[in-house]
C-alpha cells in the first residue's frame, strides 16, 4: 500500500491476506468477510472478488499461504548448517515450528482445518504433507549416519511434530505457569532428540 492509501497493481491480493490474518487472529475465521477487507483497505466492495471468488476461497488462500510460510521456514532451519549434526537442525526445526505456532496460532487452527476438509485441495494436502516430510528427510538423513533411530521416517516425524505441537498448544494456553516458554522449548527439544537417537 503507497503512502496515499493507494494499491500498485498486483498488491491488491497480498494485502487483503495480510489483513484477512490480522481479523482472523483478533476476531477468528467468523470475523472474516471480503466486504470487511475491502472496507478496512479502503478498496471497492467488488475488489477482493477479482482475487478470491467468496470467502472460502479467501479462507483457502490464507490456508495455502500459511503452509507455504510454514514450510519455507521449516526447510530453511533442515538446511541451515547442512554440514552440521542433524540434532542441531533437528533442534533449529523444532524452534521454528513452535516460534511459528505461537506467533500464528489462529492462522495455524485454519491451516489444519481447511487441510483436513472433505473438500480440501490437492495443493493444500501437498503443502500440508510437505511440511512433516520435511523433517521426515532430515530424519532419514541422521538414519543414515547412524545419528538417529531405525523406523519409519515419517512416524518418527509424526511424534516429532506432536512434541513441539503439543508444547505450542500450553503455551498459548498459558498452561506452562512460570516456565519462560525458550527453557521449555530447549527442555522439550532435549528430551525428544535423547528419544531419537539410537539405543545403545
């Protein structure tokens, strides 16, 4: 958005996500409507329908979004040190999901609904699995160095997300007391990464 309150050409779609996140997180996906957006941006009523035909296709936009911010940052942190040990990036990829379901909690309620509809798109269940297979390939990498367990990738993933999902979940909740949320964090991610290395 310029200065004067205007749009370039093309931004139009970006800002009316970026708003319809900031509704949801405040008001939840109930306070969400295209004509709401269009008045908040100060755009015609009709404006938002030349980039999301109704307000499922709004609520599946900011779904595909989500994932594709989650997965970027969850690929950046199982890459980040590539030559390093895979429980540091395992440890990097556990702070980014819970940094990022604190900080999106609302968005991140979506995400999982809009993926598990019925009528839930094909992108959106691929963006949805990439982002377990993502740490499932770091996973089957420490396999292969003998840095990680033998089983299923993809379960072992499964309890992984659980983890750090779960302790997500306390914290927005405000379940973890006097805990500053980084020292259970780093005590969750430590007792995890013990459970998946090899037994001796």
């Amino acid at each position: 958005m310029t200065a004067d309150g205007s749009y370039h050409h093309g931004n139009l779609r970006a800002a009316l996500l970026e708003r319809a996140e900031a509704v949801l997180a405040a008001s939840g996906a109930e306070g969400l409507s295209l004509r709401g957006l269009a008045r908040d941006l100060g755009v015609s009523h009709a404006a938002p329908s030349r980039h999301f035909r109704d307000r499922r296709a709004l609520l599946d936009a900011l779904a595909v979004s989500g994932f594709t911010t989650l997965n970027a940052r969850l690929r950046s942190a199982a890459t980040d040190g590539a030559d390093g040990p895979v429980e540091a990036r395992l440890a990097e990829l556990g702070r980014a999901y819970v940094d990022f379901a604190v900080g999106h909690t609302a968005l991140l309620d979506l995400m999982f609904t809009a993926k598990h509809a019925d009528d839930s798109s094909a992108e959106l269940r691929e963006l949805g699995r990439e982002s377990l297979l993502i740490v499932a390939r770091l996973l089957e990498a420490g396999q292969r160095t003998g840095a990680v367990r033998p089983g299923d990738p993809v379960r072992l993933a499964q309890v992984a997300f659980s983890t750090v999902h779960g302790l997500a979940l306390l914290a927005v909740a405000s379940l973890l007391d006097d805990t500053p949320l980084s020292e259970a964090t780093e005590l969750a991610l430590e007792v995890l990464l013990a459970g998946l290395r090899p037994g001796r």
